[in-house]
C-alpha cells in the first residue's frame, strides 16, 4: 500500500493538523503545510514535525495575486488530498475547480446549522442542546459541500463556551484523523 501525499491549510493555531500529525499508523504523508499567515503556531508544529512549510501572506498580495499564487503552490505539490484545517480564506472557485473532489474542510458545528465563523459562539448563543462537528467535501458555497462525517456534542448545564470549545476541538481531533486516514484508503 503506497502512502498518500496530503497537503494541509491553516491560518491559526493547527491543533488539528498536530492531530493528524501524531496519528500512529500513518497511510498517508504530509508534505507540505501551507498557511496565509506568517506567523501561524501551526507553521511551528510542521517545522518540528521536519514537514515542509509554505506561508503566502494574505497581507502581502492582493486577493487575484494571493489566489494565483496558492493555484500554483498546490499545483506544483500535485497532493492527492488538500485537507482545510482552520484556513480562513475563502477559495477561489478556480481553485476549487482544479481540485475536484480532492478538497475537504472542517468545521466546529453539525452543517447546516451555524455556517460560516465563529460557528461555536453561534451554536452557543441558540441556546442548542446538541452541537458537534463536521466534514464535507469542498464546493463554491462556503460550509456547504457533501457531508463526509460528523460527530454530535451535547451542550450540558455545566458547559461554558470555553469548555464547549475544547470539547468540540477535542471531537475535531478526532474525526479528523479518521476521516484522513479512510479516505487515504479509498483514492
Ligand atoms: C477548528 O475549530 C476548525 O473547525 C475551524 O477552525 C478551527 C481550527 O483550529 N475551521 P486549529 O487551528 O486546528 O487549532
């Protein structure tokens, strides 16, 4: 079984990317993190880990020149998975085009409920009882692609939002490696 070359986004802090970093068992490589933010703590978690980097900063270039410069990166790595993992820039539909079916991205809420940012405040704010995580494949319209897998998380009357959040990071983690790790198998 040949390992699978994946290429992970961020913007932040990259608690995701250190858990599919530290996966054991490993069907797949990571060969490249790339971040729109020089200074993202997930840079520093790829250099220790001795995987390659790449920051384009979004700050730097106008968005045609950013947008044009991640196309060409991602397609000179040729990954066979693109895996958005807390990278807060919106894709150009160029992009997204020229990486059919290879995209997938996470986000901190059971879609289609709470799109967009800050989707654990939202959920919070709603007063919901059960919240959670998803992934889904990766098309033109923001946090709506095909649902891959999703994990449930009840808000219980001891939950602050701040506990709620490590909860949900803590299911992220989780499904997340999963999720990677299966589809390593099926490309
Ligand atoms: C995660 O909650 C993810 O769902 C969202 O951004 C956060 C990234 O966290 N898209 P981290 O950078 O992996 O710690």
């Amino acid at each position: 079984m040949t390992s699978k070359n994946i290429v992970v986004l961020i913007s932040g802090n990259g608690s995701n990317l250190q858990a599919i970093i530290d996966h054991k068992a490993r069907n797949y490589e990571i060969i490249c993190v790339v971040s729109d933010q020089e200074e993202a703590y997930g840079l520093s978690r790829a250099k220790w880990a001795n995987i390659p980097t790449q920051a384009i900063s979004s700050n730097k270039f106008s968005k045609k020149e950013f947008d044009a410069l991640l196309l060409k990166l991602l397609i000179d790595l040729n990954a066979d998975l693109i895996v958005l993992a807390g990278f807060m820039k919106i894709l150009s539909n160029t992009f997204i085009n020229s990486f059919d079916s290879k995209i997938i991205n996470l986000h901190p809420s059971l879609l289609p409920s709470f799109q967009g940012a800050n989707a654990i405040q939202q959920a919070w704010d709603a007063g919901v009882k059960i919240t959670g995580c998803t992934i889904h494949w990766v098309n033109a319209q923001v946090d709506s692609g095909k649902i891959i897998a999703q994990e449930a998380v009840q808000i219980t009357k001891d939950d602050t939002l701040e506990i709620l959040t490590r909860r949900i990071h803590d299911t992220e983690h989780k499904l997340l490696t999963s999720v990677v790790a299966e589809l390593s198998y099926s490309f």
